[in-house]
C-alpha cells in the first residue's frame, strides 16, 4: 500500500507544481505593440521582450495582447490602449494561476510632453496620476463667456472647481513618494536617445526653457483621459485640472490615455488586500509635445523619430529599476525600497 501511494504522489507531482501560482515580483505595464510577430512587433513592449529578455508566454483570459514571464520573476504585459488597459489589469488581478501578492507594478509607456515641464525624449516617474475622465462638456462655442473651456468635473458646476466622481473613479492617486524618490535617484544620470528630428522640434519652444533641454529623467505629473487631446488652450486646462486635483501640490508634465485607469483598477483591489497600493510606479517618455511649437496651427504634427526616441527611454530608464527590485527581493519582497535621506 506504501508503495502504491508513493507511486501515485510521484506520478501527480507535475501536475501539482504546475497548479502552483507564478510567484510575480514586478508587473510592467506596456499599452500597445504593432504586431505580434518578430518581423513586425514594435511599439513599447518589443526592447523589454527581446531585449530584458521575456521568452515565456502566458495565457490571461480576458488580455488581448502578449503576456510573457521572465526566468526571474518579471511579467510583461501588453495591456491594450485607453479602457482596456483597465480590462486587462482587472484579468491579471483575477486570474488564479498568478500571484501578485508581492508585486511591484510598473508603467512603462510613452506620452505627450508639457514643453513648460520637460523635453521631447524626456522621462518622468509620477509622484501623482490624475484622471480627467469623468467630465462634463460644453460645446466651445457656447460655453459662457467668462469661462476659458467647457470641460469641468462631475458634480461641480464650472471649471476650476475639483469635485468627486463617486461610482465612476476615485480620481487623484498620490504614489508612495519614497519608491518614486528611489526610482529616480537610481535612474537620474541616465543618458537618453537624441536625434537631429527630436532637435529641431526643441527648436520650436522658445518660450519654454525646459522645452530646450536634452533629454532627461525628472520627477513629473501625470493626466490620463481616454480622449487624445492637444493643443496650447488643452494644455493649460490640463495643467489647471492637476493643479486642482492634487491641491496644488503636483504639476503636469506627462499626458496618456491609461494610466487613470491602471490606478483606478489597482486602487479597487487594494481594498480587497489583493494589491500595495505603496508598490506602484508610473513612467511615461515623451514621444511628442501636448501642443505645437510657438505661433504655430495647433494640428498635430508628431516628431519624426519622437516615438522611437520614447521607446528606447522607457526601457533604459525602467529596466534598471526592474532589476534593482528583483535583485534585491530578499529584501523588497517585504519593504518597499525608499529614497536614502539626504
């Protein structure tokens, strides 16, 4: 009898291991690629692929794009763009063949820059994430007359007013100062991409000091709304809408289409112990401007090479903060690395 319960232990073994959830140490969050092929896959995902190197599939129901694990715990997903990003964030969180318990998260995407806060091919890790989504609209050509747009917050009764969005979004995310802190220091000196095109766009800001710089890694805000907005009056509401939403303590620099939603999803689940809300990291490269240079038309005109420039700064300033949190998981599985008091 002994030998036949051994016998059937040692045959269920695989699947039992195999029924084991994947103990995950950093999520890193991408939104889209241009294909799914070697030949044709570019777009934020493709150098943290090829390149960190993710080389094992995952199959999430519920996720669209890739999803690839590293040998040393790193999961790598494409979340989608705009509303499915938080689709896809909801599917990780719920799927039973993962766990995230420990997990450190991390954004890595590309965005419009503020040109009064950083330049094109610049990176910035977020101390705060704000959503403009839940919003009421008034036609801009009917808007009253002492008003400077017609965007304002839900439940408020003109712009500049913050207001709650309650059923639809908490809003306003404030992310643990000391990671962002830490994130930065480790990353600051980092030299990134610069091209002749990134160059002559700089040109066009004048006005802007910061708009003139090389690219850098820096400390900066972030707004998320699904719509693709642009243009100087959009950019001055967005900065406005920060201001007022994080009670003037944080400034806008990056604008994106997901992250709102990212946060929102991971803020849900953190009620439910499911996430560390402390664990959070938002990166965003500026592939562009939020509004075209000084006197020009306020089409959008995207920089020849801005998006490339974006990709490479993503992965080389996140990817050494990835490895610092897997190295030192001895540690970080169970504190949450902080910036060294100066």
């Amino acid at each position: 009898m002994f030998r036949l319960i051994a016998l059937i232990v040692a045959l269920l073994a695989p699947s039992l291991a195999l029924a084991k959830p994947m103990m995950v140490k950093v999520v890193v969050l991408t939104t889209f690629e241009s294909g799914a092929t070697a030949a044709k896959k570019s777009g934020e995902f493709q150098a943290w692929a090829e390149r960190y190197p993710l080389t094992h599939p995952v199959k999430v129901p519920g996720i669209e794009g890739r999803v690839l694990a590293s040998d040393d715990g790193v999961l790598g997903v494409v979340t989608g763009m705009r509303g499915r990003a938080r689709e896809s964030v909801a599917a990780l969180l719920l799927d039973p063949d993962l766990d995230l318990s420990h997990a450190y998260w991390i954004v890595a995407g590309i965005a419009g820059v503020d040109p009064r806060a950083g330049s094109i091919g610049s990176a910035a890790w977020a101390n705060w994430v704000v959503d403009a989504d839940p919003i009421f609209e008034i036609d801009d050509r009917e808007i009253p007359k002492d008003w400077p747009w017609g965007l304002y917050a839900t439940g408020a009764r003109r712009p500049g007013v913050k207001a709650a969005a309650p059923g639809s979004s908490g809003m306003v995310w404030r992310l643990d100062p000391g990671l962002t802190q830490w994130a930065f220091q480790l990353t600051k000196d980092i030299e990134l991409p610069d091209n002749p095109h990134l160059a002559a766009t700089r040109l066009r800001f004048k006005s802007e000091p910061e708009a003139q710089k090389l690219p850098q890694v820096f400390i900066g805000d972030d707004l998320g709304t699904v719509r693709f907005w642009h243009g100087d009056l959009k950019t001055q509401w967005a900065r406005d809408w920060v201001k007022a939403y994080t009670d003037g303590a944080g400034v806008f620099a990056m604008s994106e289409c997901e992250d709102q939603g990212i946060l929102d999803v991971l803020d849900l689940f953190s009620r439910a112990g499911k996430v560390d809300m402390r664990r959070i990291l938002v990166l965003r490269t500026g592939s562009n401007y939020t509004r075209e240079g000084d006197g020009e038309s306020q089409v959008v005109e995207f920089t020849e090479g801005g998006a490339a420039a974006a990709f490479e700064a993503a992965y080389k300033v996140g990817q050494p903060v990835v490895k610092a949190l897997v190295s030192g998981w001895g540690k970080y599985a169970a504190t949450v690395p902080q910036a060294a008091a100066k």
